[in-house]
C-alpha cells in the first residue's frame, strides 16, 4: 500500500532473510533523474544515450555529452551511474548519419559494430563519459557486444583516449569500470570467458529474448516467442550471473525482466545482484523483495531450470510457489 511504499523509498533493497538487492532505474534523459531519485533509485542502471544522438540535426559535440552525463552524475551524488555508449540501428536513425538499407536491420549495422566502425563517432564520445567521471561514480557500458574482441577493442579505444586526457591534464576516474550489455546469446555462453576481462555484466532481456528465440521483438505475430520465464532463457540468464560470481564481478540486469513481479523472484534465487528498471516499478519490486526469502528461492530456481520444459510452466511453479500480486 502507499505508507508502506513511502517508507521504502529511503530502505535499501533487501530480502526477507538480509540479503541485499540493488535496485536502480533505467533513464533516458538527465531530466529523469529526479523522478528516479524520488522513487527511491539507489544507481541508475542504464542510461540510454541515444537521445543525446536522436533530438539533434548534427552529431552531438563531445562538451554537449559531457554536460549531460555531469549533470546526471552530480545529481545523483555519488550512487553508480551507468551508461551506455550509442546503440543506434536497428529502428533507430539519425538524419545527420547515413545508414545502409538492410534486410535485417536487427542483426545489422547498430551499437558498438558503428561505433567500432566509426571512432569519429566514439571518440568523443568515451572522451565525453571520461571527463564526467571525474564527478561522481561512473560506469562505462557497451552495447550489442557479441564477441570478446569487440569489448577488447572498445576498452582499448577508452584506455587510449585515458592517455590522452592525462597528457591534456584533464581529470578523469582512473579505476573507472567498463562493462557490457549481455543481450546476444554468444556473449552470455562466453560469459565465463567475459568475465575474466570485463568489470561487469548487464542482461538486456529485450534483445537477448529476442535473439534467444529468433523472434523480432516488434512483431505482434510472433510475439508469443516473447517467453522470458522460459528456461531456455533462464539458463543462460544463471550461467551468466555464475560466472560473473567466479570472477568476483557483478551481474545486472536492465531489460524489462527485471521489473517483471514474477520473474523476480526467480532473478533472486539466482544471485541477480542489481536490478534495473523504469522508475515506476522500484517501490513495488522492493515490497515484493522484502517478502521472500532467498533461502527458498534457490530450490524454486533449481525446478524451474531442471524440471519444467516450458515458459508456462515455470509460470505456474512461481505463482504457486510463490504468492505474487
Ligand atoms: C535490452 O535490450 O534489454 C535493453 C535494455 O536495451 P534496449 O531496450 O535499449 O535495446
Ligand atoms: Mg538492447
């Protein structure tokens, strides 16, 4: 109910035995901090910088990001921001940047694979996030990354750009973490792999359904391939989270899933370590945590990835298991 809601906006994100969850939001622009703020964000979990790229007839300058990333990380004072490097294509197009026509947009020329492919583009843009981690605490995250060269080169791009700040005597954090969405399964079967070299994993469950069932994530007629509690999709969504455990890094997640009221439960269970989400959905996803327990999430998530063989299934087993409004 809303007193209790209230009172949880300023709470840590726990379970019903201690174990602590952080939950953070999901945010396009700098204005939408406040609201994630006052819906009790205790990070942002993914900033999506296209709209830096999209409310423009030019390509933004690298002076134009860094005012907008400062901005979100001094208002957020300290809690971690993380943010994510351009994922144009796909649907995405920008006036100013003239993109092939492709058969399969989806699996074409987007994210990191222009970014990659046109530094002129990126530069500036690392430079932008760089130069705004000098004010608070920021993460660096690249998007669509399907192999481990591509995060190899990205960091390599970043770490160069870090040499030449220091040489301009522009401050900059040092220890900045670089990690990657996990949204292509070939990433989240290699993440052990991953996990040796990246600082942490976010799961973005829209694209890594999609591209799990091979079922374009716009089209109505094949929207019952949307199966998130599948077990297909469960069991990379585990290795993943495993793997980052066995490095000692952590596992996010910022898809829609994860403000998903019945696959929560089953995020937990697994060791889930941040959950991302719109601002609208923290109050209720951190109710809905302190009444479980962690303990009996485990033999749920060993069930659900062992013994059921459907997305229904598994939807059942929560909603018996667990009570769920
Ligand atoms: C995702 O794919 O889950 C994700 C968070 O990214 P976007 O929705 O921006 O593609
Ligand atoms: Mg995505």
């Amino acid at each position: 109910d809303k007193a209790e809601w209230a009172k949880l906006k300023s709470e840590p994100s726990v379970s019903k035995n201690g174990q602590h969850f952080e939950i953070a939001a999901n945010i396009g622009t700098p204005d939408d901090v406040q609201g994630a703020l006052d819906a009790g964000a205790e990070g942002i979990g993914l900033m999506r910088s296209e709209f830096l790229y999209m409310d423009t007839d030019k390509l933004p300058s690298e002076d134009d990001q860094f005012e907008a990333y400062k901005t979100v990380v001094e208002k957020m004072a300290g809690k971690p921001v993380t943010i994510r490097t351009m994922d144009i294509g796909g649907d995405k197009h920008l006036p100013y940047l003239t993109l092939p026509e492709e058969m399969n947009p989806f699996l074409g020329y987007r994210a990191i694979r222009i970014s990659l492919d046109q530094e002129t583009i990126f530069r500036p843009q690392v430079r932008a996030l760089l130069r705004a981690s000098h004010y608070g605490q920021l993460r660096i995250m690249f998007p669509m990354i399907a192999t481990l060269n591509e995060f190899r080169r990205a960091k390599a791009i970043v770490q160069d750009e870090m040499t030449n700040l220091k040489q301009e005597g522009i401050p900059f954090d040092e220890e900045i973490k670089m990690g990657i969405m996990v949204e292509i399964p070939a990433s989240a079967v290699l993440a052990d792999q991953f996990a040796k070299e990246v600082d942490f994993f976010s799961i973005g469950t829209n694209d890594l359904i999609q591209y799990t069932f091979a079922a374009d994530r716009g089209n109505e007629q094949v929207s019952y391939l949307y199966q998130p509690y599948n077990p297909a999709l469960l069991r990379l969504i585990k290795h993943t989270i495993d793997a980052s455990h066995k490095e000692g890094k952590f596992t996010a997640m910022c898809g829609e899933m994860a403000g998903d009221q019945t696959a929560v439960p089953l995020l937990m269970g697994m060791g889930l370590d941040e959950f991302s989400m719109s601002s609208s959905s923290i109050l209720k996803t951190r109710s809905l945590m302190k009444k479980l327990d962690t303990t009996q999430l485990q033999p749920l998530v060993d069930q659900a990835l062992n013994d059921c063989d459907t997305c229904e299934e598994v939807e059942a087993l929560v909603k018996k298991t667990v009570k769920v409004d």
